[in-house]
C-alpha cells in the first residue's frame, strides 16, 4: 500500500469517527415526549412510571432554600426538563419539582426509587397543590448511615405514601460531591424485585468476572514481569471497586454506618481507575520512546490524578472530577491522533488497527458519557447506557490484546530458551576444544624443555650467559605449562574457579626478583618495600599466577608512560596484608580512561575482544588468594591500582611462623 493509499485510507476512517461522535451527540440532545408535565397516577397506571417527565429543575447555589420557599416560587423560576435533568459536578444543592395527580383509590403500594446511587443526599417531600404545608417526607442518600435507611436496596428506595385522590406536588432536593443527576421511578413491588433481582445478579457476575479476570492478569504480569499486563490488571481491580460503588453493591451487602464509606470507594477507584488506563496505553503504545516528553507530562498528570483520591470524601472532589474528566478525554484523543499518525505512516502493520479499534470507539463513548457528567451536553438514557456498553466492548477487545500479549511472551520465552540451549551446547563444544588444544600444547612444551635440558648439557658450565639463556627457556616453558593447566583445563572451565598451587614463599624477596626479573632495557621497575624490620614476612601463594597478574598491572602501567620506570610500592597493613601499590601516571588518563581501567578489572568488558583481560585475570587471580582489589583516584593525577593479599609472618628469633 502506498504513503498516499495509506493516509487516505485512516482519514477516510476519521471521518467515519467523527460522524459516529456526531450521531452521538444528537443523539443525546432528544428529550422524552411532553405529557402536559404532569404525573398521572391511577389503578390502570404501568407497574413503572417514570417522573422524568417536564420536571421542574433549580439550583439552589448558597444552599438557603427551604421546602416551604420553593413551593411558593413561581412556576417561571424553574427550568422545565423533558427527560433527565443534570447539574454536573457542583457544589450547589438541586430542587426538582414534579406535579402528581392521583386519580381514585391506587391499590397496588408504590416505592419510589432514585439513582444514581452515589447522591450524598436526597430529600424528598410531598405537599398539596396550592398549599405550603408539607404532608410527607423522608430522607435517603449515600451519606445516611444504614440504620437510618428506609429500605436497604442497591439504589435509593423509599415506601411512597398512600394518597388520597387530588393534586400533589413532590420536591426531590439533591446535594453531591460528585456529578449530579436524577431518575426517578414510581415502582410497584412486582416491578421492584424483577428489577432489583435482575440488576442484582447482573453486577455481581460481572463483578465476580472482573476480580478473577484481574487477579489472573495481575499474577500473569508478575510472572512475566510485563509492565503493561500489571498495570492493566491493577487497573480493572479499580474499575471493579468502582462497579462495587456504582451499582449499589457497598450499600446492599456491607451497608456501611460510616457515612462516607461510598464516596470513598467511588472516589478513590475512580482516580486509581483513570490514572492506570492513561498509563496503561502509555505502555502499549510506547508513547515514552517516541514522545518521551510528553510521557512525562502525562506521568507527572497520572500522579496527580491518582492523589485526587484523597479528595474523595471531601467537597474538593466536586473539582478533581469537574476538570480531571475533561482532560481524561482529551489525553485518550490525543492517543488516537497518535496512533493514527503512526497508520499514516505505516498503513500495513495491522497491530495498530487493532489498537485504534480498541481505542477510539471506546474512547468516543467515554467522552460522550464524560462530557455528559460535567454538563457540557444533556443527560439522556442514550448517554448512561452508551457507557457501560463502551466499557463492556473495549474490556473485552482490551482482553483479547492482552491474551496476544501474553502468547506472544510466551514465544518469546521459548524462543529464548532455544537461545540459550544452543548457546550452552557453542560453550560446552568451545570448552572441548579448548581442552584438547590444551593437551596438544603440552607436548611441544615438554619437548622445548627437554631440548633446553639437553643443549646445556653440551656446553661448558662456565658460559654464564648461555646457562643463563637456556635456564631461562626453561623457567619460561615451565611457567606456561603451569598457565596452560590453570586455564585452558576442561575442569577450571567448568567449574569457574582457579586452581591454585600455593607455597609459602619470602614476601620481600618474591615481590624483589619479580621487579628484577621484569626489569628491562627502558622499563625499569623501581621497587620499594616498607615494614616491620623485625618481622619477616611470607606469601601462601601461586608463585606463577600471581607473578602473571603483578605483570599485568606493570604492562598496563607502561601503556601511559613508555620508556619510563614504573613503581611498586608494598606496604604491610594491619591484618596483616600487604599492599602493592602501582600507580598509573599520565596526562593521557582522562575519566574515560579510569572507566576503562574499572570495567575491566571488574566487569572484564570488551573480554571478547581482549581489550582489557588481562586486568581481569588479574582481579580473578588476587580474589583466588583470599585478596582483593581497588583502583584510587590519585592527587598527582591518574589512577593507583592496589593488589591486596594477607601475608603470614615469623618472629626472626624463633623462625617459626604461628600455627
């Protein structure tokens, strides 16, 4: 598909969008037909009548209404609404004012039942038309403790008072910490527990398939230390305490005396709820690794969401969820317009369809139901039912995402494994190698030594520099097959430690013929031994390994100061240890350079390369020893690398060494 196909094709989709947004949105603005604004009730009336029919709507902002003040206004101070009147998140209080009509002797009893059921408080009287006395009321709302209730029921019911035929005035008044809306019902009994029950074993399904669902998402994110998987199944345990406060299901089953027990479960699953599903799609979409600055923004947005939480059960959350709402909306559009820059630019990659249909339908239902809560647009039943269906449809393809997220993982896995048992199998046949090129070298070894033996044979004892030379092939062949054996045997590969040959040899004398020996023409080693001169003191030592590792430092030294001699300096510390000091002096040695010199002695980095092993080997060798190793900043400049080993040592008197 062409750059130009492809950018046609996701407009034409946006457009497609836009115009279910649209349909939405009108949708919303119908209103229940007009039946003269006055309730009828009579012994043929439905088993349901609904009073959101031309109620009378006013807000009451400094709260200093009364019953008997708002049944002597005037019917012009209303505002007449035909369906489902709403204030938004407001810290006012509400007068809903629905005229009754009671036509002969209503046998059937009827309740009347108000939701949402988060309203903090409802008040609900009842006066003649015409008169300013009141002849009935009862109180309800989330903020009653359960003993006070009329009814416990997962919404707001109340018996409604048998009333003799005549014109009746019933005042609802409402105050919330959250949006605030009204449906009303007069139900008959029959009508009441069909309903109920259904709605009952409704919520507690799914309820009940939520907290598995999440549970089993949260472990499958722990075990696969997925990000996103976690965060989704944190996510639907707080879309799951929210249902457990939406739908009534606090105030049926614990029935709470702590007044705000609801607005506290509402509240804080709210926030916890829109502060996982922003990061949660942060996550899928990798948003930080393209933007990553406005990933920051968004994080440091997510923080401050989830603390509107402490804002649940105070009058604060009337503007945590005025203006958290609309930003929610904005945020998960502005994911759609990223996701559909990346279809213009990439039209055949299908996961990103998959993720715009996920998203963007969902998301359009959201904000419709959002802009709703706030009063941006009218409250009708279209809008509180295109909710839970848009939750339902993006959990369930949320779901199914997750599940291609999980198997995917999961071939991830198995495809590491495979990795690294052919890796294992490359190390196993490099070891064998390794181990027959061992045994081969020791054959041409032993014959250079043999043939050194027999050459000085055959000159006179008195050449001192052909003895010397040929003593020396000697001692060089021996100390490589004594390399050869340490580290090229299968067994010290396997088993990753060295095997050491100690004795016990003079610290000052081993430490002066190793400076003697490795002293060259301009390499000069200038060496120097301070301690106790009353003691003597001995190394337990491998006398090749630990000359090889003394020679790495030395050669490393002479790499930033060739041409000039190099110090070792030893000290006896407390302990006793010996500390053999060898500074790195140069202007050469930048930070980066020290970096170096630490990543090798310590990580052994670039060891494939054999840039810097051999300081490796050098801190494998003195940790063998029972030793250890640290590089120090110097005040001349560059670095000193310090080689710590424990020394034995005995009394001259005595020449015994301590047991």
């Amino acid at each position: 598909m062409s750059g130009r196909a492809g950018m046609a094709k996701w407009r034409g989709f946006l457009v497609c969008l836009g115009m279910v947004y649209a349909i939405l949105l009108a949708g919303t603005s119908f209103a229940m037909a007009d039946t003269g604004g006055i309730i009828h009730l009579a012994p043929s009336s439905p088993d349901i009548i609904s009073l959101n029919t031309a109620i009378g709507s006013l807000e009451d902002s400094d709260l200093s209404l009364d019953p008997e003040t708002v049944l002597a206004l005037p019917a012009t101070d209303f505002d007449i609404i035909n369906g489902i009147p709403s204030g938004g998140y407001s810290h006012s209080a509400f007068w809903y004012r629905i005229m009754l009509e009671i036509e002969g002797d209503v046998q059937a009893k009827r309740y009347l039942d108000i939701r949402p059921g988060y309203l903090n408080r409802i008040d609900v009287y009842i006066a003649q038309t015409g008169s300013g006395d009141i002849i009935w009321q009862t109180r309800m709302g989330d903020h009653l403790p359960a003993s006070q209730r009329p009814m416990i029921t997962q919404t707001h019911i109340t018996p409604f008072p048998d009333l003799p035929a005549g014109s009746y005035v019933l005042l609802i008044r409402t105050q919330s910490n959250s949006t605030q809306f009204l449906i009303a019902d007069l139900k008959t009994s029959q009508a009441l527990i069909r309903e109920k029950a259904k709605s009952l074993a409704t919520s507690s399904i799914f309820i009940g398939i939520m907290i598995m669902v999440a549970l089993v998402y949260i472990a499958l994110g722990w075990i696969t230390r997925d990000q996103a998987i976690t965060i989704y199944g944190i996510g639907m345990v707080a879309l799951t305490g929210l249902s457990f406060g939406l739908d009534g299901l606090l105030l049926l089953t614990v029935q709470p005396e702590w007044p705000l027990a609801n607005d506290l479960l509402v509240g804080s699953s709210t926030a916890l709820n829109t502060a996982s599903a922003i990061i949660l799609w942060v996550t899928v979409l990798e948003i930080h690794k393209q933007y990553p600055r406005y990933a920051r923004i968004i994080y440091v947005y997510c923080i401050i969401m989830a603390m509107g939480a402490l804002t649940a059960t105070t009058p604060w959350y009337v503007e945590f969820g005025r203006y958290v709402q609309l930003t929610h909306c904005l945020i998960l559009l502005s994911f759609v317009m990223i996701l559909m820059v990346r279809i213009g630019r990439n039209p055949a990659k299908i996961i990103l369809w998959v993720y715009l249909l996920v998203l963007a339908l969902p998301t359009i239902g959201v904000t419709v139901y959002m802009l709703a809560l706030i009063k941006i647009i009218p409250m009708s039943q279209a809008v509180l039912a295109l909710y839970p269906i848009s939750l339902t449809f993006h959990l369930f393809l949320m779901s199914i995402v997750m599940g291609f997220r999980v198997a995917g993982i999961d071939r991830d896995r198995l495809r590491a494994a495979k990795t690294a048992a052919i890796t294992q199998h490359m190390v196993q046949e490099q070891r064998k190698l390794v181990s027959m090129l061992s045994h081969e070298f020791r054959t041409p070894l032993a014959v250079i030594q043999r043939s050194a033996e027999m050459v000085a044979l055959q000159f006179n004892a008195s050449d001192d520099g052909i003895s010397n030379r040929l003593a020396r092939i000697q001692d060089q062949a021996k100390k490589l097959s004594r390399l050869v054996d340490v580290f090229l045997s299968r067994d010290n590969l396997d088993g990753g430690k060295l095997a050491l040959a100690c004795e016990l040899v003079p610290a000052q004398e081993f430490l002066a013929q190793f400076a003697d020996n490795h002293t060259r023409e301009n390499a000069d080693i200038l060496f120097e031994f301070n301690g106790d001169g009353d003691k003597d003191y001995d190394l337990y030592i491998d006398v090749t390994l630990l000359g090889l590792a003394l020679n790495n430092v030395i050669e490393n030294a002479r790499l930033y100061k060739p041409g000039q001699p190099v110090l070792m300096n030893c000290t006896i510390l407390t302990g006793p240890v010996i500390a053999i000091s060898i500074p790195h002096r140069s202007d050469a040695i930048t930070e980066t350079e020290i970096s170096r010199i630490r990543n090798s002695l310590f990580r052994g980095r670039n060891a494939d390369t054999g840039y810097g092993l051999g300081l490796h080997i050098t801190q494998r060798i003195v940790t063998a020893h029972g030793g250890h190793v640290r590089v120090d900043d110097s005040p001349e400049g560059g670095v000193d690398i310090n080689l710590y080993l424990p020394v034995e040592y005995a009394d001259p008197e005595t020449d015994a060494a301590p047991q």
